[in-house]
C-alpha cells in the first residue's frame, strides 16, 4: 500500500503533507492530509484524525483550522482526509445539491445503487486509511484520538462509538446529533443505506449509545449562532441520549459563534489538548 506525495510544506518545524493513493474501497484516488510534527523525527506519534463536513476537502481544515502550531506543541499527527470518492464514474447528486454525493460521504457504506460501489467511506476511514497510515507513516496507532465538524462531527462520534477500542478520545464541533431525526441525514441514509430505518442505527450517534456503545467521555463544541442548530445539529438529542445512558459528555454551547471555519479555530487548541491529555501526552 503505497502513498504518493502530493505537496508538502515546512509549518512549525513540522511538515504538512498531502498524499494521494489508490483506495480498493472506493475503487478511486483518495488524498489526505498529514501534519507529521517534529517529535515524529525521532519515534512514532500519537495520531488524531479531523473528520470535514460537507463540501470540504481535504484542504478545509488543514488551510483554515490553524491546528498545527499545537500539534507541534504536543507532538500530535493529524489526519485529515477527503469527504467522499471522487473521480470519473463517481456518481453525484441527480440535482446537484451539496447535502448529498461528492462531498458528502457521511461516512457510511452505501448499500443501494449507484452508490454501493465507490461510497464506502466506513470502511475506509476505519480500516483502509489507518493500515496505509501505519504502514507509511511515524504513526503510534495504539494512541488514537478522533474529531470532526458538522457531518464530520458525526462521522467522529459514530466511528469512535463504534471502535471503542481503538479510539482513546473522541470529540466533535457542532456535530449532526442524530442524522435519522434531521434533514441531512434522512436524505442521506435513505438513498446510501435505503428505506429500513433500523439500517440506519450505525450511523446515528444517538441511536448508538441507546443501544450500549460506550465512551470513557465525549467533547461537544456547539456556537449558539449556527444556523443550523435547530434545523439539522440537535445537539439536545445528543445530551438527553447520553443522560439517559449514563454516558459522559461535556456539552458546550458557544455563545455567538456560527457554524465556520472561525469557530474550530477558536476552540481547535482545546480539542487538541483534550486529546493529548487522553493520549498520555500531557
């Protein structure tokens, strides 16, 4: 499994990488981009992934998060990869929307047509995407911490809901709560995954901790300013859910802040430090 440098560039004594491979789940080239920080120069390093949200790349959070000054810091990888396959063939939304098709994976593996055969975005951010990492790159896979932003948000909480054991820290900015109880994810679930509402269960972070997954905790970021607080986020679903289990989390509404960019920026050295913390960084 092998990787090809797409660019890189020194950025506090670290360097950020874009590489580009071949992925056998999607049947597509896959980018993703790396910070590897200095420490990485002399052992392997904790890793914390960045899950993007709709219409993102790659690029979103690596250009606008301003993450690796503290992954410097602390000696943390971050991965950040694309949001769905792309390519010739990859088929988009029959309208052209931005909630659905390239750019919107949600993380899932699509089961209905035309959709199976190159959106499995599951299996590759929980299986491929880590091998090649660890197989290519100074990465400690046994110290692993996952986050996101709006539908990456919900990509984070699910996937590390659903491999407790590999994911020693899991948070998430302005997470899609229950993707089954809003918009977005009903369109989404209901042409990936098709009508069986009960199919849909891995793929809500609700539904998942109601039916025994568990965390040691959990870090929501949520700006009472987004536009799409009540409409698609619903972080309330997510509180009452882990109330009612007994799952820890620490919700926080953000006075002000919308839905960007500047929002992960303000509050990505907190996430950061949070997961050094349960990495045994700090």
């Amino acid at each position: 499994m092998s990787i090809e440098t797409v660019s890189q560039a020194r950025c506090f004594n670290g360097t950020q990488f874009v590489y580009r491979h071949a992925s056998q789940e999607t049947g597509t080239p896959m980018r993703v981009a790396v910070y590897v920080p200095p420490q990485a120069k002399s052992a392997k390093v904790p890793v914390v992934w960045f899950l993007s949200g709709l219409t993102c790349t790659e690029e979103n959070f690596t250009v606008k998060a301003g993450a690796q000054r503290v992954a410097s810091e602390l000696g943390l990888m971050l991965v950040a990869p694309d949001t769905s396959p792309r390519g010739e063939g990859v088929p988009d939304d029959p309208e052209g929307a931005y909630d659905f098709g390239l750019g919107a994976g949600f993380y899932v593996d699509a089961v209905q047509e035309p959709w199976a055969k190159h959106y499995r975005m599951r299996s590759y951010i929980e299986r491929e995407l880590p091998d090649l990492i660890a197989q290519n790159l100074p990465a400690d896979m046994s110290r692993q911490g996952i986050t996101g932003h709006s539908m990456g948000g919900h990509g984070a909480l699910t996937i590390g809901l659903r491999n407790p054991e590999r994911f020693k820290a899991v948070s998430a900015f302005a997470p899609i709560a229950s993707p089954m109880n809003c918009p977005w994810g009903e369109k989404a679930l209901g042409n990936y995954i098709g009508p069986d509402r009960l199919a849909w269960r891995d793929y809500d972070a609700c539904a998942l901790i109601k039916g025994g997954a568990r965390l040691p905790d959990l870090l929501v970021d949520q700006g009472s300013a987004d536009s799409f607080l009540e409409s698609q986020l619903k972080p309330g679903l997510l509180e009452e859910a882990c109330a009612r289990a007994g799952q820890p989390l620490t919700l926080r509404m953000q006075d002000g802040y919308d839905h960007s960019y500047f929002f992960i920026a303000t509050f990505i050295e907190d996430h950061l430090r949070w997961h050094a913390r349960r990495l045994g960084v700090v």
